[in-house]
C-alpha cells in the first residue's frame, strides 16, 4: 500500500466536516494528541476548549520530534494556527517555555498562536490552595496534577480570580484585582504557615505586590498574542476556514459528567467546545472521541475495569525505572511477562506491570504511573451517549498483539442488578459495582507497520467490529503502533 493511503482517506473523510472536536472518552492519556496533529494536517486552526497545564499531549513532528504540550494545541507540529480559548486555564512560565520551545522548533516561522484575553490566570496561591485542599480530604484526596486547576476554576467562579487580560489594564489595576483575592485566603495561608503545612525554608507565600512583580516580566513576553479569539474563530469559520477543536482531559475526568468528585474541574466533554471557545453550538455538531483499548487512571477515583490495584501501578515506574526505558532489558521483561500472560498464570499486578511498560504508561506532566484498564463497554456506552460523537479513534490497539484473549468488562451489577445501558453508577455506588467480564479473543501477530485496515489479522478486525455493535459508535481510527502515523483508517459498513 502507498504511504499516503492514510492521508488519502482521511482527506475523504474529513472533508465532511468544516469543524471537528476531538475529546477523550475514558479517563485521559487517551492519545488525543497523536490522533488531533494527525489530523491537524486537514484544518486551519486548532483551538483548545478546557484543561490547563495538568493536560499532556505526546506528539511527533514530520521529522520524528517528540513534543509534550502542555497548554499549546497540537497545531504546533502541522505549523497550524493555535488558539488558546477562554475555556482554557493559562499559566505564564510554562507557556513562556512552551512558546521557546515551538519557536525553537518551527525556526524563523513560528505559527501563530493567539491566547484569549479572559483565559483564567494561574498564579502561585492556586497551587497553594490546592496542596491545602487535598490536605483537608483526610485520606480522600482527588490526586490531582498539583497544577491548581480547581482553585483557578474555582476562584473564576467566585469572580475573584484573575484573568489573563487583567494585567494588560496595568499594575494598578492587576493589584487591585490580586488583593480582592488575596483576603479571603490570607486566613488559609496563615493557617498553613502556623501548621507548617508550607516549608518555609523552600517556599514563600508572596504578598499581591511580590505577585505582580513577579508576572509582569513574564507577561510582557506573551502580551502580543492576547486577542478576543471567539471573534477570531469566528471569522474564520465564516470565511469557511477549518477549525478542529481540542479538548483535554475526558469525559471521566468531567467536572458535570465525570466520576465526581475525582475529576478535574475544567469541560473535558466536547458540549464545553461551543462555551470554551465562544463559538455558536451549531458550528461544532461534529465530535471524535478517542480511546484507547485498554483505558488508563492516574490520581483517585473509581475505575471499574482496573486490572491491578492503583498504588502499586503508580509507584511501578519508580520501583523499575529501567523497565520503562527502550532496550534489552524491557524486550526481555515484555517476552518473559507475555508468556506468564498467556500461561494463564499472571496476577493481575503482573498483568498491569506488563501494560505498563508495554505501553510506557507514565503521566506525561507527573511522571506518576498510570494504572491500566481492561476494555470498559458500559463505560464506552454512556461516553458515546453523553456526547454523540461521529466516530471513535481506537488507539493501541498493538497492545493486544501476543496475546491469546483478553477480558473485557461487559456489564455493570449493582445489588446485582445490571446498570441502565448508557448510565454510569452514581458517585455513592462505585465502591458496590460488581463489573461483569467476557473474554475476547486476540492475535498472535504483529500489527505495527500495517497501513490498510484490510490487512489486520482476522481476529483484530473482528474485535474491532465488534466493539463498534457494542457500543453503536464506528471506529473510524485505529492505532497500530506509537508513530503518529500508525493508524489505519476504517470505511464504513
Ligand atoms: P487536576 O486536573 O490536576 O485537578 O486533577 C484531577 C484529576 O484529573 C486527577 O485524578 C488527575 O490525575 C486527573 N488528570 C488531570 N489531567 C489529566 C490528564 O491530562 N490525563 C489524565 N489524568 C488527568
């Protein structure tokens, strides 16, 4: 097959929608940056809708470049326009260096990148306020990233915290807005310092004015990509530009639909597209969700089709940090650890440790382990109904290459009694959810390299037709490999 067979069908495809948004269906770490720069290549723009720094998208450039993005869309490796819109949390220095390193990538000619004027602000106390509540879950805390996102989501709400824009009515103005901010959680500082929650030898709790000496310099340096970026998207699409819309995060990781309270507190759904980037609803009807084929959690929450247990896969990498690395030493744990899968007689921690290393399941912004899943259909189920997406990319599916069989979770009992399909369990019931398996059969084969659908092994096409009845969703996309263009594309029918 040619090499552009992929592109060829995805500029068919694509050609249908004039705007298109990408989110994730499971719990995060999906691959939606691989499948967003793939098909960053058939659009003009691509804009961000949620999320802040706690998101990481892993993409390639043409050239193999290895980029990690934090708060940038992945535009970046297409040399597309990035948008940065309201529905997304900015913090200064890492998009100072984000911003460093795209220009250090793209040469003379970074793209353009525009950041909303009334993006939330991240500052310091946010992170602070966090590490604070977390402290106050006793033994529940949600785990999160440390990147404050439910202060400033918070703080936004509360109308006291700051936005982007703000500091470009200057310092006068900025420190008013900082001070508003700063009395009512002076308290909570002082109550930390007094309990010596905060280490004062390594960190300081800055006064608003140290604040604003400290971000005015870094502001300065972004300044000239501030812009109203609705009415920028806006005539675009009037002009009949294409515009893909990033999400970040998933639907689990949902403030509203997600396994609340273990969420992150930004729209990782698409329906916050339209709000995020101040589009119209109508100009967004198009949605991909993107999964991979055995789902990942990293922090807390309930995981129903977890193989082993969350702590012993978060501090795996640190207990085998070599594993994690390419070479001989992880090909012979993979050989060894597959056999013992296949023998029937792994324990589900080994079970995990091997799609762990296999899948280099590390949080591109923690480094914490992400623990791994089985294939979740009631999950799939309600994503798909909560967002009626055109499509699923299934990514990894090269995961299940080796293996005899999998399990697959096929059902949710609670009280023995089967959920309403298209329904998750509520937030008070997770912990009395029976999950009910079936096992489906693999392939032996390798499928990386594979640029045709039709030539997957037999059993891998039908595992994929027969998660796409499951779930009543196409499965446009599949991962073959970690290359960005390692994906086949699936006609219809
Ligand atoms: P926060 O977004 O940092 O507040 O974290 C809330 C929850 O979302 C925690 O369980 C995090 O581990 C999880 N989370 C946040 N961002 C990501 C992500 O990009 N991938 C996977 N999990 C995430």
């Amino acid at each position: 097959m040619t090499p552009n067979l992929l592109t060829h069908q995805l500029g068919q495809w694509l050609a249908n929608y004039q705007t298109l948004s990408i989110a994730g269906a499971a719990f995060g770490d999906e691959g939606k940056g691989k499948v967003g720069s793939l098909l960053a290549g058939f659009y003009d723009i691509i804009a961000r809708f949620s999320g802040a720094g706690n998101a990481g998208h892993t993409y390639f450039t043409a050239k193999g470049r290895k980029i990690v993005s934090h708060l940038i869309p992945c535009g970046l490796a297409a040399n597309k326009m990035c948008v940065l819109g309201r529905g997304e949390q900015v913090r200064l220095d890492q998009l100072l260096a984000e911003l460093a390193e795209a220009k250090k990538m793209s040469g003379a000619q970074p793209p353009r990148i525009y950041i909303d004027l009334q993006c939330p602000l991240w500052i310091p106390w946010h992170s602070l306020l966090e590490a604070y509540l977390e402290a106050m879950r006793e033994g529940s805390p949600v785990g999160t990233t440390g990147q404050g996102v439910g202060p400033v989501a918070a703080l936004h709400r509360l109308r006291i915290g700051p936005l982007i824009g703000e500091m470009s009515a200057g310092r006068e103005y900025f420190l008013k807005r900082l001070e508003t901010m700063y009395r009512p959680l002076a308290p909570i500082f002082n109550e930390m310092l007094a309990s010596g929650m905060v280490d004062t030898d390594t960190t300081q709790i800055p006064t608003p004015s140290e604040l604003a000496d400290q971000l005015f310099p870094l502001f300065d340096q972004v300044k000239t990509c501030l812009a109203d970026t609705s009415a920028v998207l806006h005539n675009a699409f009037r002009l009949n530009y294409r515009i893909l819309a990033e999400g970040a995060q998933a639907v689990g990781l949902d403030l509203m639909w997600g396994t609340y309270p273990f969420v992150s507190s930004t729209m990782s759904s698409p329906a916050g597209a339209a709000l995020g980037l101040g589009l119209p609803p109508k100009a967004l009807p198009h949605t991909l969700l993107v999964t991979k084929v055995l789902p990942t959690r990293v922090g807390n929450g309930p995981f129903p089709s977890e193989i082993g247990n969350r702590e012993g896969a978060l501090t795996f990498p640190q207990s085998y940090p070599q594993l994690f690395q390419a070479g001989q030493e992880r090909d012979e744990f993979l050989q060894t650890r597959l056999n013992l899968v296949n023998s029937g007689k792994a324990t589900a921690a080994e079970l995990s440790q091997y799609f762990q290393v296999l899948g280099d399941e590390r949080g591109a912004t923690t480094g914490r382990g992400r623990s791994v899943g089985y294939l979740d259909i009631p999950w799939l189920r309600y994503a798909v109904r909560l967002t009626g997406p055109i499509g699923l990319a299934l990514t990894q599916l090269d995961r299940l290459s080796g293996l005899k069989q999998i399990p697959v979770v096929v059902d949710y009992k609670i009280n023995g009694q089967c959920v309403m399909p298209g329904t998750i369990p509520l937030p008070w019931q997770w912990e009395n959810v029976e999950v009910i398996m079936d096992t489906w059969e693999c392939w032996r084969q390798s499928i990386s390299g594979c640029q045709d659908y039709r030539d997957l092994p037999s059993a891998a096409r039908e595992f994929v037709t027969r998660l796409a009845a499951e779930i009543r969703c196409p499965i446009p996309l599949v991962g073959t490999g970690p290359g960005q263009a390692d994906m086949v594309f699936k006609p219809r029918g």
